[in-house]
C-alpha cells in the first residue's frame, strides 16, 4: 500500500463522506482488487481502499474488505462507524 500511496500514477477520486460526530469531510480515496494469499490457505480476493486527507490533518491509512460489491464510499463510512462503536463499548 506504501508504494500505490507514493505512485504518481495511482487514480486519486476525491469525495465527501460521513465523518466523526456527524460532520462530512472531504478525502481522497484510491481503490482495487488484490488476492490475499496465505500458505495452505485458498487465495481470497480482497477490495483495498487506500484514503488520504487533502488537508494532511491525518495520516493515509488503509482498509481491506472482502465484499466486492461494496463502493469505497461505504467501505469507509462502515469504518467511520465501527470506530465510533469500538469507542463507545471500550
């Protein structure tokens, strides 16, 4: 993920999304298909999300789904809303 992070040629989609606290904020998402591979293990295809803040408020992070047919808008709204619950239980 590092290296698409620092390609040039990587296709960048800027967007607004659901954010923390009800806000919407605007980031830019790069996303592919990719096998993941484990020895023993059958390979599974996996959707990456790469984001980056065009603000650079926060780090370039990565997530990795198995769901096909979800879009990278929802891939990282369903984030947005595991975290808020990961900190509400904790």
């Amino acid at each position: 993920m590092a290296k698409r992070l620092a390609d040039p040629a990587t296709v960048w989609q800027r967007i607004s999304v659901a954010w923390y606290s009800g806000t919407t904020r605007t980031v830019e998402l790069a996303s592919e298909t990719a096998v993941w591979y484990h020895n023993g293990l059958p390979p599974v295809a996996i959707h990456w999300l790469l984001i980056q803040d065009p603000q650079g408020q926060f780090d370039p992070q990565a997530l990795l789904c198995t769901d096909q047919q979800a879009q990278a808008q929802t891939l990282l709204e369903w984030f947005v809303l595991r975290w808020q619950m990961e900190v509400t239980c904790a």
